[in-house]
C-alpha cells in the first residue's frame, strides 16, 4: 500500500514534466526531444536567483516561470517555425540539436556539478506526515497537487477560452484554422511557450527533490516520453494516468530490487507500445 | 469597381499547373458560378482567393487592395470566407465551437451563432455535438454558418451540395438564396450544372486550369457550357489559349 501512495506522488512529478511534451505534441504534432533539457534549465534560474539574491524558492519559481514562457515564444518563432516548414523530421531534429546546445551551454556555465535547491527549502523536502501506517512526504503530494491543478488549468484552458479552441481547432487542422481568421503560427507559438513554462515547473519540482546537473535532462525527458506513450499521446488526463502509472511500476521495481527501478517503468512502456490499443486513454480526447 | 479582381494567376503543386493565367474579376453582390469537370483548377483557383494557396504568378486584388501575399487569416480579417470542399470541420469540436471559433475576426455584418442556428434549425438540437457524430446535411450547413460567422463580403463555396442528400442539398441552396439576397457576393463551384445556373448571375467555364467561357447565366445556353465544360471550342466561347 504504502508503495502504490510512493508511486503516485512520483507519478504526480513525471505528469507535470510530461504535460508540456504532450501539449507541444497534441497542438503541432512535434516532439519536443530538448524537453528534459529545459526543465533543468528552469531548475538552474531557480537556483541561481535563490543562491545569487537569496531570495525564497517560491518567489524565485514565480519569476522564472514568466521568463520560460518568453523563452518558449521565442524559441517557436525562431527554431521550430522554420523547421516546421521543412516537414515532418526536421522539427525532431532540430530539438534534438537544442538540447545537445542546452546541454554544454550548462556545461560551460556552471560545470559538471550536482546542484539542489535542497537546503534552501528547508524542511518542505524531507516532511511526511504519517497516516494509519502510510507515510506521505509533504513535498509529494504538493507536487501531485500541482501536477493536477496544472492539468485543469490546461483543460480549462483548452475547452473554455476561445484562445483554447482556437489551440484545438488548428490542432486538428491548421489550413482550415487559417480560413476561419486563426493565425496558427501566433497559436503554437503560444502552444510552445506553455509548454516550456510548464516544463521550467517541472524543472523546479526537480530541483527541489533531486540533485541535477547539466545532464540531468534526456533521463527526465525519457520518463515524460514514457508517461505520454503510457497515458495516449496528447490526451491531458492520460498523461496524468501514465506518469501514475509509471512511478507505480517505477516504485514497485525498486521495492523488488533498488536496481530494477528504472527496469520496471520501461517494461510498463514496452508493454503499452507493444498493446494493440497504444496509450491508455489514446482513443477518447484525441487531439490535446 | 470590382469586388475581387484576380489577374492572370498561376497556381500549381509541385511540377502540376492546376490554375494557368487565370483572371477573373467579380462585382459587388455578384453571384458567380465556377463550372468546369474535375480536375478543371476550380478548387485551386478558390484557394488561391482564399489565401490557402499561394499562386506562383498572378495578383488578386479585393476591394482594390492588393492581397496577393496577405496570409489567409488577414484575409479572413477583410471579409473573405470559403466553404472548403469536403466541409472540413474541426471533427473534436463542437457544432457552437465550430461557429464561434469563427466570430470575432471582422466586427459587423452582425452574424451570430443564434442567427446561424435560425437559418439552419437542423442545427439547434445538434449544438453541443461534436461535427464528427453530424449527418452530411448537417456538416454541410455547419461548414457553411462558420463561414457566415466571419462576416464575409465575399463567399467562396465550393461544391456545398457534394455527397449530400438530395433533399439536404435543397435545403442548402435554400439558405443560400436567402444569402444572396442579402447582398453579399458569392463565388460557388458547383457540379450541378442546372442549379448552378439558376442560383448565379454570371458563369465561368474553366477547363485544363484555363477559363474557356465566361458570361451572363441567362444568356449562356446549356449547350454552349457543355461544349465548354468538355473542351469542344464553342464559336461564341471567350477562348483564353493564346
């Protein structure tokens, strides 16, 4: 028992790194291969201005995620616009060429280091509270709590706002999106710089239960990627269900053998990719 | 002056040239009706209009503005919609989402999802469906209310009564004549050849990507748009080879 309510909170932070990936991929069909890699690069401001300017993670985490968001525009305008025009590949590939840049930039910057926001948060990491025999950390279900509000959010978003139906629509088809007055471009853009505010949250969680280092990324985007596959690509409820899911079997591997941790949430993976139906919830809520 | 005025485009895919020289130029609160067999270019030469598809040569202006490297949004913006071939909806939306993604991109002309589900009451119990669960009818009738929801001056509906019922395709043409009285221009690709005559005011021919006949649907015979239709050179016909 205690193992399945481990697996979940660890669900609840993979849901949260995937959600971004499953966002870019449900609106513009690209897959975000520096993912992983942005996230630590909202781990890194975090810790920067907290250790620069001493000043609280939280209020740190609430700069740093608006800077994502620019970031993220920019980085559609500049990359994934004229790649996209170029078919179908070139997007993969120049993410993957992003996230190799990411990577050393991080390198040159601040070295091969481990670094944590850890001490700075004081107790918040290490806390659990423990209820009839079951121990909860603190830190756990906030990020679960996070990971769920931000999927409503997205929800919301996507089937209340006209902004959201505008997402939807051109998801679905971007010509037609054009002739009824929807500028797609100004769309993914917009698609592109929630997803990597979404992941630099992601990337803050991270920093806060883990030590991570330039190369932390391609290991977090591994998971998300899994989470999306496990849950149905670009369905924000499934995303939720394959990061739980995979921290499950995740958690479960370990309790069998420590090493076998990261073991178990593949097999979960291959075995969902191997399954006539994909995802878990791949046929309802297709687009987004 | 002119509501659309397209001069001598070219548009092709690839090494194909679907659309060769073709101009045209449109009156305010026209009703022009495109014939011509498959494959003829008019889908093309709409989309060109429309902004869908970029001409390799050629200019369309509206309204006097040039408009031949506006993106089809903007277009949107100045008062140009089409009904694209196959209806096209957004499949995951709603039939009220469907329509009122459409609104808000040229304030005035006052189209709303109420006025659009008062012409079309098939509609009105069907608003919260999806468009995938419609019926071709109802699709068609969606497809055409998003369009009116742009507040267009000029409407480009291409083959609106294609894999329809015959009596859905009434209905259809019935909402149109209320459209057209309304004032606003239409441009309509239409395979019926007989209805396409009876709803428009003037007929161009198109055939190889070229337009072979053009005039006045009251004056034109059946014959002489067949003969065009098929590429048998009519004496009267305009012939736009050189």
């Amino acid at each position: 028992m205690n193992v399945l309510v481990q697996g979940v909170l660890l669900g609840g932070f993979y849901a949260l790194l995937a959600c971004g990936l499953s966002l870019m991929f449900g609106v513009m069909r690209i897959i975000n291969l520096a993912h992983g890699d942005i996230a630590v690069i909202g781990a890194y401001l975090v810790w920067v201005l907290v250790n620069q300017t001493s000043m609280p993670p939280w209020l740190a985490a609430l700069l740093v995620l608006p800077i994502m968001w620019v970031a993220g525009y920019v980085m559609y305008v500049l990359l994934l616009e004229r790649s996209r025009r170029a078919g179908q590949l070139v997007p993969l590939l120049t993410t993957f060429g992003l996230a190799i840049v990411i990577e050393n930039v991080l390198l040159q910057i601040f070295s091969p280091d481990d670094h944590s926001l850890l001490s700075s948060t004081g107790t918040l990491a290490t806390s659990s509270i423990s209820f009839g025999g079951l121990t909860i950390s603190i830190f756990g279900m906030l990020t679960l709590a996070t990971a769920v509000v931000v999927l409503i959010g997205l929800q919301f978003f996507l089937s209340r706002t006209t902004s959201g139906r505008q997402m939807r629509a051109t998801a679905e088809d971007p010509d037609v999106a054009e002739l009824v007055g929807i500028n797609a471009r100004a769309v993914y853009a917009k698609a592109t710089a929630i997803a990597v505010a979404i992941a630099g949250l992601g990337g803050i969680f991270l920093a806060i239960r883990q030590t991570f280092n330039p190369s932390t990324g391609p290991t977090q985007l591994i998971f998300a990627f899994e989470a999306v596959v496990i849950g149905g690509f670009g369905s924000p409820w499934g995303t939720l269900l394959g990061g739980i899911v995979l921290g499950v079997a995740q958690v479960i591997g370990a309790q069998v053998n420590p090493q076998y941790f990261v073991l178990f949430g593949h097999l979960v993976f291959l075995a969902v990719l191997a399954s006539p139906r994909g995802g878990l919830l791949s046929r309802r809520g297709r687009t987004v | 002056m002119s509501l659309l005025e397209v001069g001598a485009v070219d548009a092709q895919y690839g090494l194909l040239k679907a659309v060769r020289g073709v101009s045209l130029s449109v009156d305010e609160g026209e009703t022009r009706a495109l014939v011509g067999a498959n494959g003829a270019g008019k889908t093309t030469l709409l989309r060109v209009i429309a902004g869908a598809h970029r001409p390799a040569a050629g200019t369309v202006f509206f309204d006097g503005v040039d408009i031949t490297r506006i993106p089809a949004h903007k277009r949107v913006a100045l008062g140009i919609a089409l009904v694209p071939e196959g209806r096209r909806l957004f499949p995951g939306l709603t039939v009220e989402e469907n329509l009122s993604i459409a609104g808000g991109h040229r304030p005035g002309g006052g189209w709303t999802v109420e006025r659009v589900l008062a012409i079309f009451p098939m509609l009105q119990q069907r608003r919260t469906q999806r468009a995938a669960t419609l019926s071709g009818g109802e699709q068609q009738a969606t497809a055409i209310g998003r369009a009116l929801m742009c507040n267009p001056r000029l409407i480009l509906l291409d083959e609106v009564s294609l894999g329809l019922a015959p009596k859905a395709v009434a209905a259809v043409y019935e909402s149109l004549r209320e459209l057209i009285g309304g004032g606003t221009t239409v441009v309509l690709v239409e395979q019926d050849l007989g209805r396409a005559l009876s709803v428009s005011t003037r007929v161009t021919c198109m055939l190889h990507g070229e337009v072979v006949l053009e005039g006045a649907s009251s004056a034109l015979s059946r014959e002489q748009i067949t003969a065009a239709y098929f590429g048998v050179r009519a004496s009267s016909g305009v012939g736009a080879d050189t």
